[in-house]
C-alpha cells in the first residue's frame, strides 16, 4: 500500500525551509511519497523544492483554492492507496 504526505503549500518557503526536511527525513519509508500540493504560489517555494528536494512530486494548481478546494484538486492528480494532509509548518520526529 502506498502512502501520499500530502503538504498545501501557498507561498510558503520560509515553512518549507523550516519543516519539510524533518518530513523527508523520518518519511523515507518506500511506500510513501512526499506530495507538495502548490496552491498557486508567486513566491520561489516550488523552484526551491524542485532544486532542493527532487524526489518531490509536485502539484501546481493555478490560482490560491483555498484550504480544502486546494486539497480536493489537488489530491485528484495523486494517485495513492492511503493519504496524510500534513500542514506545511509541522516538524515530525521518528515514528510519527
């Protein structure tokens, strides 16, 4: 079975930055793939991610959906048995 993190993101890099490597790193599991879901951010998030985190999928939808609209779209191009909408300023620690 397969598992999606699935984080929205919406101009969110200092979050990104702060967050997401404590995700990658306790989430390496094969099963589980990492899914920024962008939600039409104008800042460099997607670019940093794309540079930083390549084994990412990422998601860009077009304009800002909101907080469910963004999932709901967004978790419509994931394809996954099992999905984790994890806020993009959550630090997760071994196990979680």
């Amino acid at each position: 079975m397969t598992t999606a993190v699935s984080i929205l993101n919406w101009n969110g890099l200092d979050h990104l930055k702060t967050y997401l490597p404590s995700v990658i790193e306790h989430s390496s599991l094969a099963d589980v793939q990492i899914v920024l879901i962008d939600n039409g951010s104008t800042d460099s998030s997607c670019s940093w991610v794309e540079e930083n985190y390549s084994g990412i999928k990422i998601v860009k939808l077009n304009k800002n959906y909101g907080f469910a609209g963004g999932y709901n779209r967004g978790l419509e191009k994931v394809i996954a048995d099992r999905f984790v909408l994890l806020n993009s300023d959550v630090r997760v620690t071994s196990g979680w």
